[in-house]
C-alpha cells in the first residue's frame, strides 16, 4: 500500500524538518510493503533521512532556462528528487494546465527516469452525469499519456471530493478503479478526503493500491495513523 502526503502550499522549510522527525519516528515500525511519499512545497526540499521517498508537486520540463518563477531538473537534481506529481486538479483548475502541458510534463520528465503520480479526476457536474461520463472524461486525462509507463502511480481523485471532507463512496470508488484498471496496469491510488476515519474502508476496496493525502496528511502523528490504520 502506497501513502502520499500532498504538502500542497502548507507548511515551512522548518516545520517540514519537524514533521519528518515526528513521522519518521511514527513510522519506524511499518511494514516493509507500505511506502510512503511525501510531497512538501519546492521551498522545503531537502536531504532529509528516513524511510520515505520525497518528491516535488510540480515542476517545469526543462532543465533550467527562462521560466520565471519555476524550477526545473537542475533544481530537483540539487536534492537527488527522482518523484513528481503530475496533472493534479489544482494546477489544472487554477493554474489553467492544459492537456497538452501536462502530456509534455510527462513526457519530459518520463525521459529523465522520473517516478510519475499522475493524478486524474472529473468535476461534480461530470459525475452526476453517470458512470459513463465519468470515465470518458478520465480516459481523455490519459491523451498523450504513456499508460505503459514502468515508474506510473496514477492517482484518481474526484475534484468534488478534494478539500471538501466528502470523500468518494466505497461502490463510487471501486467502480471507477475497476474501469482504470482496464487500461492502466500501474498501482491505482484514491485521492479525496482520506483521513484516519476512512482509512480502513478505502483501503480494502479491490483495485485501490494507496492513497493521495491533502489535508490529513499536513499532522505527521495524524498521517502516521493512516499508514497504521489501514490495516492492510
Ligand atoms: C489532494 O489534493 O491531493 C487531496 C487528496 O486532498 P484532500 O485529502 O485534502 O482531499
């Protein structure tokens, strides 16, 4: 099982360093099987020790240039980061990523040898629409993505279900897996709304290979309770 904390733009170079400590203290004990990824803000990437992978949120496809205000592989190099989050539903929503950006992010840092969690989702509306609608608009977040791709995690996190505290249900959750499954052979992780109450239930749902973690991930001991708690 695969956890993954999403810092988003939360907490500090600091505070980073201290919830390391706390979670590689937590943690010292899990299994083996359980890996765990941490994704802080660029500000608070480091050489930290401990037993998880660290990895940038986002980055720029290009080794260094004129980018303003991003950074690129010469950055990520500097702290050994081989693990990237792609196509998350903010930088697409927010930040206007389009299909064609987020395909050539892949690509790019596909040829580096870069460990991808490419994140897919569909908003509300498209969900009240039906199962059908729901994985038309997830195989199209697959356009120019190499599915094959040996270091793929793909992520599925439901838009309405991010932030909101209103995760997914079991039955919406195992469906859409078992149709991602048909086309992606990679682990399949939930994202939305996971938290130590849920943590259980999710994670016995049949295709569901880890979870993204937003906002119950910024508490190292509360994180560390989802790692213990899901009990699989
Ligand atoms: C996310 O944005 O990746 C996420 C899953 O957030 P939350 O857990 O807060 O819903």
């Amino acid at each position: 099982m695969i956890f993954a904390a999403n810092f988003k733009t939360n907490h500090t170079r600091n505070s980073t360093k201290r919830y390391l400590d706390t979670l590689s203290e937590k943690i010292a004990a899990k299994k083996s099987e359980e890996k765990v990824y941490i994704f802080p803000p660029a500000t608070a990437l480091g050489h930290y020790q401990g037993d998880f992978t660290l990895g940038v949120q986002n980055a720029y496809p290009a080794q260094n240039g004129a980018f303003t205000g991003e950074i690129g592989l010469e950055q990520l190099e500097e702290f050994a980061i081989r693990t990237i989050l792609i196509g998350h539903s903010e930088r697409r929503e927010l930040l206007g990523e389009s299909q064609e950006k987020v395909a050539e992010k892949f690509a790019f840092f596909k040829a580096e040898g870069f460990e991808i969690i490419y994140c897919i989702g569909e908003p509300l509306e498209v969900r009240q629409a039906g199962d059908e609608a729901v994985s038309a608009y997830l195989l199209a977040q697959f356009e120019g993505i190499d599915t094959a791709y040996e270091k793929l995690i793909v992520a599925y996190e439901p838009i309405w279900a991010i932030g909101t505290g209103r995760s997914a249900t079991t039955e919406e959750i195992a469906s859409t897996h078992q149709t991602l499954r048909k086309t992606v052979s990679s682990p399949l992780l939930y994202g939305g709304s996971a938290n130590p109450d849920n943590i259980q239930e999710i994670a016995a749902i049949e295709n569901v290979d880890g979870v993204l973690v937003g906002s119950a991930s910024l508490d190292a001991e509360k994180f560390a309770s989802m790692i213990f708690g899901a009990k699989c």
